[in-house]
C-alpha cells in the first residue's frame, strides 16, 4: 500500500489541508518534522516546507513540494476535483483567493512590530473580504459546499484556512454571511469521512503551536 510523509514544522499551518485529504481518502500516513531546521533546509529545493513525500509499493519515492502543488496532487489523487473543469477552475480560484489572506497573516507573528502590526492590519481587511465574496460563493451554490453537492479540495482548503486564521487572530468575532459559513461548516463536519479527520485531531496537534 502507498504510504504518505507530510514534512512540516510542528504546526498546522500550510500543511492541514494536505493531511485533511489524506485522511479523509483513508490512506496511510504520518506526520515528519525538521530535528535541524537549519541543515535540513538546504536538502529541499526551495528551502521550505510543507514536502509531501510518497513512499510507492514498488519502492519508488516522489517527492512534492509547495504547498498548493500538495493540495492539487492529492486532490486529483483522491477524486477531491469537481464534476468538470469549469469546477476545477472556480476550486483553483478559491485557493488562490485563500492563500491571499494567509501572507499577510503569517506577517503577524514574524518580524519586527512594524511588520506584524501590518500584517494584522492587512490580514483583517483580506479576511472579511473574503468572507464576504466566499459567503456569496456558498449561498449561491446552496448545498453547503463550494462546488457541487459533496466534499472537495475547496471545502478541505477553506476549513481548514478558516481555522489558521482564528488562530493567528486575524478573524474577528463577526464575519459577513455568518449562518451561510455556520451551515458550511455543519454540511463538512456531518462527511463521515471529514469527520474522522476531526475526531483525530485533538490528540494528533494537542502541542502544535499554530
């Protein structure tokens, strides 16, 4: 059976979404994490994580990198894609849109206090923008899924994006379209599969810093 390494720093971070899929298509996997960040560094060919390395039953090794190359190589891996490639575009499309938000909101916890201060600022604005056009997005679809009628890469990368940003505290108390994302998340966590994603994480991440 092919077997899956996640390679990222103690924390949820960029690489959720990539564990997400892969535990809710039942594969085997597990988590790898830098013992020297510093040495290690030089050995990936960007010089960061997340590395998604698959470990093949004829013994051959593939190596992912980026995260968003991750996403989409498990995706079409694990039939997490739309129906057509109109859906796949809008999905590609809501991941660039949540990726947007994320730069300015790892800025809050890096760097000097100019730089996190503007980072906190800019993250705000960008979060409840895009909640705004992503509460259009679900309501217009009416199913509590981005595309469709069932879970996909875009529902696994937007939960799990949602969550980073709560805990990075650039989400305030209120969000446009509340009950839209409130019924989102209901639609999500009721996937049996999505479900034991959940029920794993408690004890997986309990001293996972972000």
């Amino acid at each position: 059976m092919t077997r899956y390494e996640v390679y990222y720093f103690p924390g949820t971070g960029l690489a959720e979404a990539a564990r997400a899929m892969l535990e809710y298509a039942g594969a085997e996997w597990s988590d790898k994490h830098p013992e020297n960040w510093e040495t290690e560094k030089a050995l990936t060919p960007y010089g960061k994580l997340p590395v998604l390395i698959e470990h093949g039953d004829d013994g051959k090794v593939v190596k992912i990198f980026e995260s968003d190359a991750i996403y989409r190589y498990l995706a079409r891996k694990f039939g997490l894609y739309g129906q057509d490639i109109q859906d796949d575009v809008q999905q590609d499309t809501i991941l660039s849109q949540l990726k947007e938000v994320l730069v300015p909101a790892f800025m809050t916890f890096q760097g000097d206090e100019y730089i996190k201060k503007y980072g906190a600022e800019k993250a705000k604005e960008a979060s409840q923008h895009l909640f705004e056009k992503h509460g259009e997005l679900l309501k217009k679809n009416g199913t509590g899924h981005y595309v469709g009628n069932r879970t996909t890469l875009a529902d696994i990368c937007a939960y799990t994006y949602f969550k980073l940003l709560k805990k990075l505290g650039v989400v305030g108390e209120s969000i446009p379209h509340q009950e839209v994302f409130d019924h989102f998340e209901t639609t999500l966590t009721s996937d049996p599969k999505f479900k034991r994603y959940l029920d794993g994480t408690e004890a997986r991440y309990v001293n996972y810093q972000f």
